[in-house]
C-alpha cells in the first residue's frame, strides 16, 4: 500500500528568495564538511541534501545542486516548500538527481529514503521563538545520525548572514547538538558585530539583553573590536580576522584558521547560548 502523504508542519511564509543568496551558505558546506557531501557509506549511500523553504522560485536549490555536484556528482536533492504553487512551479526543474516536493518541518521522505543535511535558510524568522525547538525536532526524525541542519538568516542579497550549525545526535529522541554559531560577510557593507544582531536566527534574535550569553558575546566582540581598531588601517579583513582572534583570547572557541577569517566567517564553535 503506498503511504499516504504527511500533512506538512508549518505555515506558508513570504517566499522572497534571490539568485546567489545562499552561495555563502553553500561555500560554508563545502568548507565545513565536504565529507558529508560525498560520503556514501551504509544509509548515506542514497541520503539527500534538503533545501528546506526554497521561497517563490527554486533558485537556490538549482544553484546550491550545480555547487555541490562539483564534488559529489551523483547526490540527489531534495527543495521542500509548504506552498503548493511554489512546488508546481519548480516542479519543471526537477530531473533524476533534483526533486521538488510539497512538505514542511515533517520533511516528505518516502520509504526508505535517508537525508544528510538541511539547509532551512530565512525560514524560521518569520516564526515564533517558542515555534524553533519544535521545528528542529521534526527536522531532525528525517536526518541519519552524523548529520547536519544549517538554520538561519541572511539579508535580502546573502551579504550578511548568521546560521545555527547543529549536528545530528544518535538516538531516539530526535536531538542536535549546537556544534557551531556562524556569522559572514562579505565587507560590502563594511564590519560591524552589530549587524549580526539584526539578522540572528531566531532563538537568539530577542535574547541580546543583558545577562543572556549572546548579549555577552556581542559585547565581547565590540570590545575585541575596539581593541584591535588600528588594523583598521590594513582593511576590514585584517580588522575582522583581529577582533577574532581577540574574542579567542578571552576564551571563545573561535576558527582562527586563515581559510574561514579571510573569507569573512567567523565560526564560534561549541557555544553555550
Ligand atoms: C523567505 S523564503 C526563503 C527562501 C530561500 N530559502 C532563501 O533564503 O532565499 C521562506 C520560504 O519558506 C517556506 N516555508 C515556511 N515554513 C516552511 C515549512 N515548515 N516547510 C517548508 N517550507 C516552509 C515559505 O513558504 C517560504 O517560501
């Protein structure tokens, strides 16, 4: 008997999306864990990457396929939107590696079908707070233990974003483990920490107040800012790549490695937020 189709968890949100707003995010999978990607072992041998609320038109989930097909070429995708037309309308696309699918947070797998990894980008800012554990517990059902789900927000062009990297914990209970705390830009809107707290995702975006951890953190970084002002002078990279290295100082587990400063990530691994 074939199995009824889920009914999707969530809400239709507006769906503006942008050519090449999420290349940052894809450059951040291919240089956090390309091995996720490629990986072809037991169950990952037919798992999918799913771009979670792709928005009117599947433009980043076509992009994101010609990205990642560069290093994996055989790996199927999979753009879940919650918005019947916006499925109908990607659907053309589609071909035998990249799928289009009405679903929500409850993602529409088929028996035996397996996920890697998530991208669910400026979905949950138009939710609730109270709205994201939740979600993340359902995303995570779909995902094989090892995996990933990048969660966050950018701004309208993808010059600036911010995204909960959380890895698939093994077990019953569906759970991730906050492995990282992401923030980029590309310094076409120069450097400022403070950006980054317009566009948080949103189970930290009404927490920077004082006494919450993210509060300190910002805190910490315009001070790591402040300190390290006259590298200034050298550019905003040395500037940016300064502060971080600051913020490590003052004992943040921060990526101080030249590949993730240059390019305008800074990468606070393990944070307690
Ligand atoms: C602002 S668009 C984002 C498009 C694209 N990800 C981007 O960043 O450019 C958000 C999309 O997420 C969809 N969405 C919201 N909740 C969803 C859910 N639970 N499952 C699938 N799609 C969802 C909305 O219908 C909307 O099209």
């Amino acid at each position: 008997m074939p199995h009824p189709p889920k009914k999707p968890q969530g809400q239709v949100t507006r769906g503006k999306t942008a050519r090449n707003r999420l290349r940052p995010v894809d450059r951040f999978f291919l240089m956090y864990d390309p091995g996720l990607l490629t990986r072809a072992d037991g169950e990952f041998s037919r798992a999918r990457f799913v771009d979670l609320g792709y928005g009117d038109e599947p433009f980043t989930t076509l992009e994101t396929a010609a990205r990642f097909r560069q290093i994996a070429p055989t790996l199927k995708i999979l753009g879940v939107e919650i918005e019947p037309e916006r499925v109908a309308r990607a659907l053309p696309l589609a071909d035998d590696l990249t799928d289009f699918r009405l679903g929500g947070f409850n993602l529409p797998l088929r028996p035996g079908e397996t996920v890697r990894a998530i991208r669910a980008f400026n979905v949950l800012r138009q939710y609730e707070e109270k709205d994201v554990l939740p979600a993340w517990e359902q995303m995570a059902r779909g995902v094989l233990p090892g995996g990933l789900l990048v969660e966050g927000t950018s701004n309208p062009f993808g010059s600036i974003l911010t995204a909960n990297i959380l890895r698939r914990v093994a077990g019953e209970n569906f759970s991730w483990r906050l492995e990282a705390l992401v923030f980029y830009t590309n310094f076409r809107l120069g450097f400022d920490p403070a950006e980054f707290q317009t566009i948080l995702p949103k189970n930290l975006i009404h927490r920077v107040i004082p006494g919450e951890a993210i509060f300190r953190f910002f805190d910490d970084w315009k001070t790591a800012c402040a300190e390290s002002a006259h590298q200034k002078a050298f550019g905003l990279r040395p500037w940016f790549a300064a502060s971080a290295r600051r913020l490590a100082g003052r004992g943040y587990q921060i990526c101080l490695q030249k590949r993730w400063l240059n390019r305008g990530w800074l990468v606070w691994q393990s944070p307690q937020v």
